[in-house]
C-alpha cells in the first residue's frame, strides 16, 4: 500500500525571520488585492493567542522543545468533504498565510492547535540565544513583509477528512523568498477546534530540511 511521508517539513521558522528580514512597508501595491493569490496581510484578523501561551508551548524560558514526529498518513487520504468544509478549509489556509506575510505570530498561532504551533516554530527553540531571539519577536510588534515578498497561494485542493477526524488538504503555494523557486506543494492538516478549523500539522514534499544543526545520518553504501 502506497503511504505519503513527509519527504522534508517546510522551515517555517526560517519563513518567519526571513519574512522579518524583509519587512517594509506591507500595504500592497495598486491592483494587488484584486488577484486571488497574493494573501495581503489585511486578511490576518484572528485574535491574538497570548504570547505567555505561546511561550509556554515552546518552552522558550526552559531547554525548547523538539521537532513533532514527522507527518506519516495513508493514500488515499479519505472521504471528499462537503462544500461548506471546502471553503472553511481554503479560508483557514488564507488565514494562516495572511499572518506569516503580516509577521504576526499571536494571531497567526491563534489559527493553529498546540501541535500546530510547535510544528511551526519548534526551530525557534534551537538554543538559548534562538529563544531568547524567539521571545522578543513574538512579543514585539508585528512587521508585515514587503508585498513582493508576500507568500502567495496557488491552489488548496483535494480536501478530504482522515479516519481521526481531521481535515487534509494540498496547498500550492509559491514563498518568493526561500528555495526552491516556484510553486510548492505542501500538505495541510487541519483539527477541528469549537466549530473552527486549526492547522494541526502539516509536510512539504519539495524542500529539503533544514538541520537546524543535528548531526547528518551517513548515507547507506550502494
């Protein structure tokens, strides 16, 4: 039976402090809100999550916290959901990417379950000086990206619910400002959270991983 594994997890820490690199002015230019794929950061209205919370689910005052098991599901991934699911899903997914190209982690953590967030952020809890970095940059004032930098989003197809209840969904996306260039494809999991649905977790399958400084398994001889 064929199984999908997460070939590589996006870095999305990385997609945060580069996004914070670039921060200019985020308003967009003349005619950008009008095409569907440029998220603008406008569209990042959630509530924020408390940054305590946030701290406290990385351990940022402690030793941080280590990466979630890699995403492992079976193909086919389940059951078509029902339209009113679809557009819930693809809103979430605008959502969140309204609030990685707004640089807002409180709200943008405040669309993602635990695990969402840890899947998302764990490499900001590298070391001491990364979590000592991480903390000011969650409590700071967020800093939208430049609106060229923007991550754009392509397509959310294929939703369907697995056995466990959650929601999986392909997203197309392009993030101008990590390799590869072009469109990627990632795989979104979405809980279902008091009506809402939350990134849970989620896999790239076209980037290779970041080591975040883990020491490299030797390759297998041929």
């Amino acid at each position: 039976m064929r199984r999908w594994r997460a070939l590589a997890i996006v870095p999305a820490a990385a997609m945060v402090l580069t996004g914070s690199a670039l921060a200019q002015d985020g308003t967009p230019a003349a005619g950008e809100t009008e095409n569907p794929r440029q998220v603008s950061p406008v569209e990042c209205v959630a509530e924020p999550r408390p940054v305590e919370e946030i701290d406290a689910l990385l351990d940022l005052n402690g030793a941080g916290i280590q990466p979630p098991p890699a995403v492992t599901i079976t193909a086919p991934l389940g059951t078509n959901v029902d339209p009113k699911t679809d557009v819930s899903i693809k809103e979430a997914v605008r959502g969140i990417l309204a609030c990685l190209n707004a640089g807002d982690i409180p709200r943008g953590a405040a669309l993602m379950t635990d695990n969402g967030i840890k899947r998302t952020y764990w490499a900001l809890t590298v070391d001491a000086q990364s979590r000592e970095n991480a903390k000011a940059l969650i409590a700071a004032p967020p800093q939208p990206r430049n609106s060229s930098a923007f991550i754009r989003l392509i397509t959310v197809t294929d939703a369907s619910t697995l056995d466990d209840g959650r929601v999986a969904a392909f997203v197309v996306l392009n993030e101008p400002v990590l390799p590869p260039s072009g469109p990627e494809t990632l795989l979104f999991l979405f809980k279902n959270v008091d009506g809402q649905w939350k990134l849970d977790d989620f896999a790239d399958f076209s980037i290779l991983p970041a080591d975040y400084g883990a020491t490299p398994e030797s390759t297998p001889a041929p």
